[in-house]
C-alpha cells in the first residue's frame, strides 16, 4: 500500500479531482435533456473531423512507440488511426445521437389501493469509470454512450494509446461545452501509472460503476482490486450444440459461421457439441469444411472414431477460449448431457442449440445459464446492435444488473417514483 | 490471512460443501414450476406451525443465553418468538406462494429484420448469500423470496439467534423435500464462528450475491470483505421539504407521519426542510406538536429564530440517522437550496416533498438521487407491501440491479433469447 499514491501524486494527476470534477458535472448532465445531448454527440462527431490533424499526430507517436517497443502487428495495427477509422468514430457517435434517450423514462406505474401512484423512473447511474485496452476508438465510444445515458465519465485507457486517447478526450470535453454542458463530463486519465487504476477502484464514494474491457488478466485485477461495483466482459467460451434430429445442412451453416466467419471474437463458437445419433452423418463432412477454411480440429474419442487424424481434445480444450480457428468438438449421448456440458465449461456469454424439436428448443432456452442463448442461430449474433439495442458498452457475462448486450438502458437505474395528495403510513393497519 | 480458515476448519462447518450442495439445488430450483414452488411455500408454512414447540424450545435457549449476556430489552425483545410470531412467519410464507412467479417471464420480444426473434426471459440469480442480524422472521422470509424466485439461499443469521435459525432453517429445508425440491434449497450456516462469513464472501464460483441485513458496521464489514456482488440496504438519513405555497395542513400530516408514527425504522423522517417563506407560519406550531409527542427538535439558525428554546444542529446532526424521536429542522431560502441539502446529506433512501407547485413537483421526482422520491406523501411508505410488490428482501440504496424496495423480480435477472431458423451473421455487412 501507499506507495502508488505518491507515485500518483509524482505523476501530478490528481484523480480525486477528477472524479470530483464529473460529480458535479453528472447533475448538469441527468437534467440535460435528450435534444441537448444528442446537440453535443453531433459536436463531438464533428470535432473528431475537424481535429484529425492532432489526433492523427497524436497517434502517429503513439505507433511509433509501440513499433519500437516491438508490440506485435495486430496489437499495432488496432492501434493505428486512419482518417476512415476517425470517420467510422463520428459515425457510432452520430448513430447515439439517433437512438432514444432512455432517461426519465417511466417504465411503469401503478394505482395503489390509497389513491398512491407508484412508478419506476429511469435515471443516469452517476459516474462511470471505464478501463480499457489498446483500441482508440472505444474512447469516443464510451464517451457517447455515457453522454446519452446521463452519466459522467472517466477513461482510462491503454499506456500504449495514451497520447491519442488524451488528444481525443480532450477534443470531446471541449466539444461539449458549445451545447453548454459541463466539460468534466468527460475525462481521460492523462497518466500511464498504473496506480492510477488502484486509486480508482477505491473512489466509491466519488464513481458508481466501473466497466473494464480487455483480456482476463485485466479483468481478475479490476474484479480484486475494486470497492466500486464491476460489471465485467469476461471470455467467451461459446457452444453449439446440434441435436438429434436436427436439419443437418443448417447445422453445418450455423456451426460454421459461429466458428469461421470472426474467430478472433468473444462471441464466436469456440466448442461443437453433436448428438450421437447424427454425429456419424454429419462430423465427416462438416470437419472437412472446416479443414478447408483452415481450422484446426481437437476431439473427444467419439469424434476421432468418426474423423480419423485430428488430434485429442484435453480437458483443458473444454474450456479454453481460443480466439482463433481452432475447435474442439465433442459427441453426447443425449440432450442432458450437452446441458451438463454447457453448464460445466461455458462462459455464460452465449449458447446455441440447433433443433427442430420444439420442446428441446424451449428447455435450451429455459435452462441454459447464459448472456444470450439462441436457438437455431449463430452464436455470433451476440451484439447490441445486432439485438437491435444500437451501440453496445460491451458485454455482460455477470448476473447482477446487465446480463448480455449492455446498451443505454444498461447504464441507467430505476428509481420509484411516487404521487400522493397527502397519503400517511398507519403500521397498525 | 489463514487463521479463520483453520478455525473454520475445527468448528466442523464445510461452507464450501454447503455452497456447493446449494449450486446443485440451484438448477432443479431454476426448472421448478411456479406450482411446485408454491406448494413448497405452504409446506414450509405448515412446517414451521406443526414444528413449534423445538422451534421455540430452541428460542428459549437463545433469549436465555442473550438475557444472562445482558443485551438490552428490545434486542431480547426482537429475538424472542412466541406462537403469534411464528403465525405470523407462515403467513408470510403463504403470502409469498400468492405471488406471481417472476421466473421465466419475457419481458419483451421484437423481430430483426433479419427474422431473428429477439427477447429478454426472467431467470434466477442462482445463490444468494443473505447475512443479518437478530430476529429470527428474516430465516423464514428470506428462503420464502428466495424460493420462489428460483434462487437456493445460504443464510448466516446472529450468533444469538443460533440456535432458533438453525431450527427454524432445519425444519423448512425438510419440508421442501416434500414436494421434490432438494434440501439444499437453503440452508442455514450452523456455526457462529465470524471465520465463516470471511469464507462466504470468497466463494464468487458459487455464490451469485451477498445481501447483508442490519447495521452500518455489518454493510461495511460485508462490503469491505466481498469478492461478490453485494447489494445493501444502507442508512436512511430521509428529508420531508415544505415547499413555499404548500398547503401547510398536509405538511404537517405528512411530517408527523415521517417523523413519529415508527422512528425506528429506515424509512422515518430525519431531517425536515422548511421553505423561508412558510418557515414562521408553519414551524411554531409544528414544532409544539411534536413536543407533544415527545420529538427533540434541532435547529438551524433561522428555525431558532422562529421557534425559541431548540437546541442547535450541528453539521453532523445533517448526517445522522436517529432513528428515534429527534428531527433536525433547517429553513432554506429557495427551492435549489433544499435540493442542495438532500444531495449532500440524504442516503439516498427516501426524500419527500410537499408542494402544490407542478413545475417543483416534477423537478423534485427527476432530479433528487433516491431509491424513492415522493410528492405529497409520506416517506414511510418507502416498503415493498406498501408499493404493491409484495414482501421484500431489503431497501437497496445502490444503484447496481436494484434500487429502493427489492422484491422477487430483484432476486432474478434478465438473459436474451434468441429464436431463429437458420440465420447466420455477416459482419461484412
């Protein structure tokens, strides 16, 4: 202990200021009204166009470090600005801008038997402090996503994206004040220290919640080190599991595009699950087409019994995330054992079972413990967007408060709200 | 570090064996029929009738032991059961089988363009660890709402409500085996070794969330110490503001009520907020009936201007929960004033206004940050029964999942779910 927090006072970024700072700037913004906000999410996208010079230089440095810092080409090219991805930036700010104002909505309200009108109203959650990696553009993208819900925000990026984040965040807080709201509405933390991300996760008097996007590691020190509520995008290790009597050929497309089409995402399949009964008709052919897109197959002994040459599938395999085109597969004997499966190795992200048995599909539903659990769909429809919600702030694999796609609605509450015309309590009645 | 595990480890209590056999009750709690449910509510009622006599001779023990410890009369008084009171604890539980079952409700479905069918289903948290202190009715009420929204409970009541938990848990986790439901459906921790409730708030594998019940010290320890999501019910320093042009009549009905018809309870009146211009019409002849009712008044400058003979309030009166007959009275000059008041010193519990002014009305339910806000009515009322949800866990003062009184559907989330026929995602597009 102490010693991050002289480091932090070194490093002469005073966080409790800041978080102090978008305190207040939080009132501005939960009174401020939808036409308002989506007046600053339209300065903002136009600040991002109109300050491509800076940001761009900003960048530019930010890339050279990382190149000699010999990062790996993909960590450098998610790091990299072009005036394309400045303008798909503005885009997801505009298209925020677009989408309802989920604040001050009244979800509900009742009559009680005294005359008293009970309702829920929706409300900003406060202060938002998000904790990311290397890609830039999640800071416009949060950004908006808290202007429209109400909220304050702090970012905090990845040390290797510092000088763009800190151009970019700075850009957009200037922008908000054309539309007169507060420029602490935003902030991004201008200091790679990692005491910083310590010092945060203890400002639970100052900050609500706290949203960390990244790899696992990232995640497990957010979760430990935190005195502020998480709600954390853990991994993904997605099922798809193809039933007895299932329409084979849609299997085959389900499957295949959950594994190939974007392998390097959380929500691609990661383990194929197929009932005994069609294992022999369908593996053959469906591993061969994988093996032509390049994917490399581990399987349980019944899968290898079926599909000579693929190596073993370990325990291990069952519940790793491989992020890559790599897929383990396993045969069961019955539907409960693929639930079993399912409920032992998988991540909670999301699941998918392929059948054309009705009362297995609803049970599929009904039992799965997960994010999003689809029936004959691909797991990678998991997606704000795709759900139709708009821009996402990530995904939920945790129960309490957002499980799943978190959009707006996600980063609001509910309070009660309540009409009388002079209602008092009795207790003895 | 290590001392409570091996502690834990001599008392013979295996809190890891007990979460785990409540993990696995969890999924046959999870597909349970509300019927079953609800005949599992009735025979935990019947149960808790028919086994009164261990079950109170077990009480007699704890009320013996806490009388020779010499605890104050109303805490003996709130561990103490008699008939009436076990009464009225299955009547509670019956209430509860009369409530509708918020598991495996869809709170919505709409169509993708693509065809997809997207929607949100109600389903259990999966463990709730409840944590609280004394009286013995929250055993039963708590694995009531746990079971009916599907969620197996651990509860870990006082160490001086020991044994009369440990019997009352006995007797109700034996009667849900009647109707087929495990016994591990709850479970009460049979040991008043502290070391347990440091082990309990490790086990994030197998406990979804902590609600801890009882005093400040407790919701900090708990809080402090928990690697899972905790949702407490916290202080209620609550405010009742009279409104400049208020009918003063209904003021006062309201404030007294607030103030003295239950001081005890979270809910009641802390603070009184006075607009200047109604300060002296109303104040003085408030203030005497509150005299009359045995209230200590604290004042503001200004309210011992108007009302001779009060004593001061000082800044910490602003800050604290009596929960007695003491009310702190401040006279502020505007209505920004008042909402500037309750921003810095309110818990976010309850606030209440009296007013006939629309426009304030309005601004007061948006703007004040509070589990329930009020017009015209009286903080009181702030309870689960009263606003139509029936029996409640708690009063959440978080923002997180819940916010003010907590009833079944808080004990659930929401997953997505997704019905297709064969749609598969092109993220080209």
């Amino acid at each position: 202990m102490g010693g991050w927090r002289e480091r932090l006072a070194m490093s002469g970024c005073d966080l409790r200021a800041m978080a102090r700072a978008a305190r207040a700037a939080n009132q501005a913004l939960a009174r401020a009204t939808g036409e308002k906000k989506n007046a600053a999410l339209r300065a903002m996208a136009k600040a991002i166009l109109d300050s491509h010079e800076p940001i761009l230089a900003a960048n530019a440095e930010d890339v050279a470090a990382a190149t000699s810092e010999a990062h790996p080409p993909a960590f450098v090219d998610r790091l990299t600005l072009t005036v394309p991805r400045l303008e798909a930036m503005a885009r997801g700010l505009r298209q925020i801008a677009e989408l309802p104002d989920p604040v001050g909505e009244i979800t509900g309200m009742w009559r009680r038997p005294n005359g008293l009108q009970v309702g829920r109203m929706r409300v900003p959650l406060g202060v938002i402090g998000v904790i990311y990696e290397s890609r830039p553009n999640v800071t416009a993208d949060a950004a908006g996503l808290c202007l429209k819900s109400g909220n304050a925000v702090i970012l905090r990026g990845g040390r290797e994206a510092l000088r763009t984040n800190t151009a970019i965040g700075g850009i957009l807080a200037a922008s908000v004040t054309s539309v007169g709201l507060p420029e602490a509405s935003l902030a991004v933390v201008p200091t790679p220290d990692r005491a910083v991300v310590k010092e945060m996760l203890q400002l639970h008097h100052l900050i609500d919640l706290i949203i960390p996007r990244g790899g696992e590691e990232l995640i497990r020190a957010v979760r430990e080190g935190s005195t502020i509520p998480v709600i954390a995008h853990d991994k993904g290790v997605c099922h798809t599991y193809v039933d007895a009597g299932a329409d084979l050929a849609t299997a085959a497309e389900i499957a295949y595009n959950a594994k190939v089409e974007r392998p390097g995402v959380c929500n691609a399949m990661e383990t194929l699950l197929v009932h005994a009964e069609v294992a022999a008709a369908f593996l053959p052919g469906f591993v061969e087409r994988l093996g032509r897109a390049g994917v490399e197959v581990r399987g349980c002994a019944k899968t290898r019994a079926l599909v000579p040459g693929i190596r073993p599938a370990t325990e291990e395999d069952w519940g790793t995330e491989y992020l890559d085109l790599v897929l383990s597969i396993r045969v069961v004997e019955s539907f409960e054992e693929a639930l079993a499966h399912i409920a032992r190795h998988g991540s909670g992200l999301a699941e998918a079972i392929v059948t054309a048995d009705h009362g297995r599909a609803m049970r599929f539903l009904r039992e799965v413990d997960a994010g999003a659990v689809f029936v004959n769909a691909s797991t990678r429809f998991t997606d704000g967007s795709e759900f139709g919600m708009g821009a996402e702030m990530g995904i939920s694999t945790q129960k309490l408060h957002a499980r799943g796609p978190m959009g707006l609605t996600e980063l609001t509450c509910q309070k009660f709200i309540v009409l009388g015309d002079g209602q008092v309590r009795d207790s003895r009645t």
